[in-house]
C-alpha cells in the first residue's frame, strides 16, 4: 500500500458505508470513481472524496518524487470502514421509560497502489 487517506470520526454509521467499500476494493481507481458516482447513498460521497484524497497523494511530487502516478494505472488495495465513537442520546419512550440512542461513528480508510 503505497498510498493511503483518512476520513476519521466520520458522522456515520459504518453498517452503512460498508457496502459501498465491498464495492470498490479491488478496482482500478478511476473505476471505483465511475461507480461511487451513479451511487445515490450518503456514503458514497465521502467514499468518493476519501479516494480522491488518496489520488492526490499518489500525484503529489512531495510525496510520490521522481514519477506522477497515473490514475488509470493506480488501484485501491485496502478500503475498510471501522466504527468510531459514539455519542449517546436519550430518547424518552412510553409509561415514563426512556431508551438509549447511539449516534454512530465510523472511521474510513482507502489504500491506493501501482499496478
């Protein structure tokens, strides 16, 4: 893994974003791209601008010196979301009683390589 981006405490649960990272690992970058983008989720949208982060970090000259990747040429390795934090709520129920709410967290990860 040559290359690799971040989205942590990211405000949503990772039930939900990990279909969408089931979908692109394994593809060529520009590929993923194609696909997150006809995705009507949430999720899909910062999937989408994780891997766009670690694109730019794979054509960055500081980081990647003496040769620019080619997105065509570059493919995602590792994409896994893990679960954050959670903020955790009350939310009053029936006869008096109140059940806990956990607003989940989910941590993005997206590692990108050369063919």
């Amino acid at each position: 893994m040559a290359f690799e981006s971040k989205h942590r405490y990211a405000r949503i649960s990772p039930r939900k974003v990990r279909p969408l990272a089931d979908l692109v690992r394994g593809k060529f970058v520009d590929e993923a791209l194609d696909i997150l983008r006809y995705q009507p989720q949430r999720g899909a949208r910062m999937l989408e601008k994780v891997i766009k982060t670690a694109l730019a970090n794979a054509q960055d000259p500081d980081q990647n010196p003496g040769q620019i990747a080619e997105e065509h040429n570059l493919f995602i390795t590792e994409c896994r979301v893990d679960g954050g934090p959670m903020f955790k709520r009350v939310q009053p129920k029936a006869r008096g009683m109140s059940a806990l709410l956990k607003k989940r967290m989910s941590h993005i990860h997206v590692g990108i390589d050369e063919v």
